[in-house]
C-alpha cells in the first residue's frame, strides 16, 4: 500500500497566544512547535496500515524550513520518506489543499490521512478538499476504521455517537483522537531520522480565496463573583443564575 | 444576496443549528435585500421541512431520495453544490456540525468557493460579508473575507439565535436528486448513539469533572446534576488521559470547543487548553477548592469550595427550583 500522511507543524496546545505586528497573525516568538497532535494518529494509522500490508508511508507538509523538524519526528516514528512543499508564505486551505492534491496525484496513494484538524487555524477542511480535488471519497473524524482490500469500514464521531460510514480506497480520512495510540519514536529511529533526506518540492502559488483581515484576542472576562467559600453559598447561586443570568 | 441554507436534519428532526443557520440566512438576505432559500436533504422530509418558513426562510427546498435517507459525504456535497449553481446562491451557510464540517469543504470545492469554517459572527459591511471565526481553539478570533463570487460559511452551533417559530410553513418544492454509484461513494450504514447522551457540542448546558473528582467513581454526581438540568456531561483532558471518561467528552483545545448558555466547571482547575475550549460560554461557574485555580478567571460565578459537599447540594437546590 502507498499512504500518504499530510502533516502540519503548529504551536503547541499550551501556547499563550498574542497577537503579532501585522494584526493577522500570531507573534511567534517563543513559541514551540511541534507536530499536530491530531497528526500523530495520522501517521500512526499509516505505519499500522503499512505493518500489515506492506507498502510506504511518505509524511508530507507544506510549509517553511521549520517544517522539517515535524517531518523529521514522523521519520523517527518509523515513516519511509518525507517531503517538504515548501512555501513560507500564508496560504488558505484551499491553497494548501491544492499543493497536496497535486503533490499527492503524482503518488497514486492507496490512502491519505490527516488529523481531523490543524490546532491553528481549526478549519478541518484541508483533507476533504484534498479528497473533492482528487475526486476521491473522504471520511472525516475517524475513531476506528478495517480495511479490507479496497473496501473500508471507518466509523466516525459524530453529535451524542458514532456514523459507521462504508467506502472504497483509495480514499481519504481524518484522524481523531481515540483511533490508535501514537507510537513513542524510538532512540534508533529518532537517530536515524538526523541523517534521513527531506525532500524538497516548491508547489506552484495559488490564488487565495479567503483573508485574514484582523486577528484579535477575545474579550476578556470581568472577574466574576465568588458567591462563597463553603456548601452554604449554594441557595445564592441558583439564585443567580435563575435571576441574574436567566439560564436556568 | 442569494442565501442557500443547508438545513441539516437527523432521523427527520431537524437540528438546532439549522434553524440557527436558517435564521441567520434570513438576516443576510434582509441586509442586502435578497432572499433566504433552505434546503433540506434526505428521505420523507417534507413536513420537516415545511417548519422552516416559520425560522425565516422565503422558500424550502427538498433532495428527498431513498438514497439519501443515509447521510453520503460526496452525494449532499454534490447535492448542496448542485442547488446553490442552480439558484445562483451567493452565499451557502449550514451548521459547523459533524455533518456540515464534512461535507461543507467538499461543496466549497465544487462551487470554486472561499470557505470560513465555524463562525461565530457573520454580519454585512458596505455590502459584504465579513465572518468572524476562532482559532487556535479560540485563543484568538480572526475576521475573514472571502474574495469568491460563491461563499460557503459553517456556523458554530449553540451561537446564532434560532429565535422562535412565527408559525408559518411552505411547500418544499422538491428539486430533482440524479446520483451515480460513484456520487454515493462514501454512505453511512449505521450509527450507534451513546444511549440517551446528550453530546458537549451541542448542549445548552455542560457540566464539566476535572482530575479534581479523584476517581471515575465520582462522576456520578456530575452525571445527576447534569441531568437535573438537561445537560451534558463534559471532561477535562486529564480526565479523558486518565481514562476516566470518553474521548467524546473532552472539552479543549485537543477535545470539543463549546459555547453553552450554562457552563459548570467542577473540579476543574484550568488548564489553557481547557480555558480555550470552553471560555466563550456565556455564563460559567466554578466550583473548586483552590482559590488561585485559573478557572475563577473566566467564571461568573465561583464557590471556593469542596465539590464533593457542593455538587450534591447544588443538585438538591435546582430541583427544588425546577419543582422536580
């Protein structure tokens, strides 16, 4: 099997975010980036597929130099090849959905993963613009998924449960949390992955489709009020929030 | 502007966040004087759909199809594509639900469309449409603008006002519904509902544990009082690592973002992430032995104090109040 892990390198989730010069983005500095936590179940569900199967994962990401850093930890957890698209300006999903697809055409994967979404931006919409730009089948939001062949049984969290969702490969899904459990990079593979070549690939520019005009942080709270410090203080409460803020 | 709504239904109900959208589309249309079409996709859908006058819509469309009683990825991406070329919408709005989230980015896709994912405001400036949307699990919001003739926006749920119905109802004209086998590519064949569970996401109000509960066992006075209220039960993250509880559960930056009426936070300290997750609900209250957790800086309300005294008693209270 071929299987394509698409990867992004973003803040970690314990980041304190400010807001940077231009008003758009986040201020950058000092902040630690490591690979999407939703990604590492992408690559995780590859390495397994590829375990049983036989076959290559290749990790991809789009993105500047520091990218490499993400790809290398996805070829310390056992990834055959990784690429760079390599493109330090901004781009919108659809932009980075386009420079995917077409990377990935030129692979004819079995499969594409990705995590349900990147933390920073929140879209969850780069890996079924892939999959509509590759005319391929895409289920979203995977907590557990058999292959049989061509054929897939994915389910897929949904409001209050789960969808069993039937497809063919080759498809593309999105990972969530609870679909495997991310293998540790070993000490060899971690050492390995130094030395390991990342490919390098400038994707063609694509017209952006939506800006970013402000970012903003939101507004902060007023202190609220500490109605007590023991059982007593509960009658006031529901007062409160009966009379005050009317929500029960 | 032309205003198609993808007014999502589930077992022939249809979802809160519809009607939101459906509201929110008729407010649109009003600004820029054009007009709100909502369509509705599925099997039997009719009677469903004809309620939707009442939250605003000028007309309701139906894809009623045997082979859309199940929810198919490519067939209502395709579908939703199809009706907004062929009544030259200028927008598509639907709920950022499961649902919406999946099949939203493939319609924006097919409709060559700017797509903003899971907005908390939507408003018209000198006759465009500027939508407001979080990111990074709602650390900060950025306002988008989408350079498209068509643009497709998601609504977050529980956000939009759906108000209440005027009473009115239309006739769904049925537009017509012509799949191939490739179109159905992706088909759902069943789903297996957490009996009875109302999820985070679309709440009205959460009642969250945190690690401070000391043990799984615990959770069941979080569960009583949720259900008292007709709520959710939500978890922090380390309650989820801890296998306490459901992964679906999860409230932050790495689980469910949440905007409820009625947020209670117990045993919840307040991590970022967490903070992230759920600081846009619009009242929330703390319940927490540690006067310095950072959970009191978001909450209106806060009781320093042992939960496991308070929870069973806030419980007893709201019954009293709610005469149950």
């Amino acid at each position: 099997m071929k299987l394509i892990a698409c990867i992004n390198h973003v803040p970690d989730t314990a980041t304190r975010v400010s807001i940077g010069a231009d008003g758009k983005s986040i201020d950058r500095t000092g902040v630690t980036f490591v690979l999407n936590p939703y990604d590492e179940f992408a690559v995780e569900q590859c390495l397994r597929l590829k375990e049983k199967n036989g076959g290559e994962v290749i990790a991809v990401s789009l993105g500047g130099d520091a990218h490499k850093e993400t790809l290398r930890k996805a070829l310390a957890m056992g990834v055959d090849k990784a690429v760079l698209l390599k493109d330090d300006s901004p781009r919108d999903s659809f932009a980075v959905a386009h420079a995917l697809a077409e990377y990935a055409k030129a692979q004819s994967p079995d499969a594409i993963f990705f995590g349900k979404q990147s933390v920073d931006a929140d879209d969850a919409a780069v890996g079924p613009m892939v999959a509509e730009l590759l005319g391929m089948p895409s289920v979203t939001v995977v907590v557990k998924m058999d292959v049989n062949g061509t054929d897939v049984v994915a389910e897929r969290e949904i409001e209050g449960g789960r969808e069993v969702v039937a497809t063919k490969l080759p498809a593309v899904f999105t990972a969530q949390k609870g679909l495997n459990e991310p293998r540790y990079p070993s000490l060899k593979g971690i050492m390995a992955a130094k030395s390991k070549l990342i490919e390098e690939i400038a994707p063609a520019a694509v017209p952006a489709r939506v800006q970013v005009t402000a970012m903003r942080k939101p507004a902060s709270k007023n202190p609220g009020k500490i109605v007590g410090t023991d059982v007593s203080a509960v009658p006031e409460l529901v007062r409160l929030l009966h009379e005050e803020a009317r929500v029960i | 502007m032309k205003i198609l709504i993808f007014a999502e239904q589930r077992d022939l109900q249809l979802k809160k966040h519809a009607l939101e959208a459906v509201r929110t589309g008729r407010a649109l249309a009003d600004q820029t004087g054009g007009e709100a079409v909502a369509l509705v996709i599925g099997q039997g859908v009719k009677n469903s759909a004809a309620t939707l006058a009442g939250f605003g819509a000028h007309r309701v469309l139906i894809a009623d199809d045997a082979k859309l009683a199940a929810y198919s990825t490519t067939a209502y991406a395709k579908i939703i594509a199809d009706v907004a070329n062929a009544e030259h919408a200028d927008v598509v709005l639907m709920g950022a639900s499961a649902m919406g989230k999946d099949c939203a980015p493939r319609a924006a896709v097919r409709l060559e469309a700017g797509l903003a994912s899971d907005c908390i405001a939507c408003t018209v400036e000198n006759g465009e449409i500027v939508a407001t949307r979080p990111v990074y699990a709602g650390k900060a919001l950025t306002d988008i603008r989408i350079s498209t003739a068509v643009k497709v926006l998601t609504l977050r749920p529980n956000v939009f006002s759906a108000g209440t119905s005027s009473g009115a109802t239309a006739t769904p004209a049925p537009v017509s519904v012509a799949l191939t086998d490739a179109d159905l590519a992706t088909v759902v064949t069943g789903t297996s509902k957490s009996a009875g569970k109302m999820d985070v996401a679309e709440a009205d109000i959460i009642v969250t544990g945190g690690r401070g509960l000391k043990g799984p066992e615990n959770f069941g006075m979080i569960e009583e009082l949720a259900g008292v209220l007709g709520g959710a039960v939500g978890a922090s993250r380390a309650v989820v690592d801890a296998g306490w509880r459901p992964h679906e559960e999860q409230v932050g930056q790495t689980g469910k973002t949440v905007s409820p009426s009625l947020y209670i936070a117990v045993a919840v300290s307040g991590a970022i992430q967490h903070l992230a997750g759920m600081s846009s609900s619009k009242y929330i209250v703390a319940i927490n032995k540690d006067k310095d957790a950072p959970i009191f800086q978001v909450a209106d309300y806060g009781i320093v104090g042992d939960a496991f005294e308070i929870v069973p008693a806030l419980t007893q209270e709201t019954k009293k109040l709610l005469g149950k």
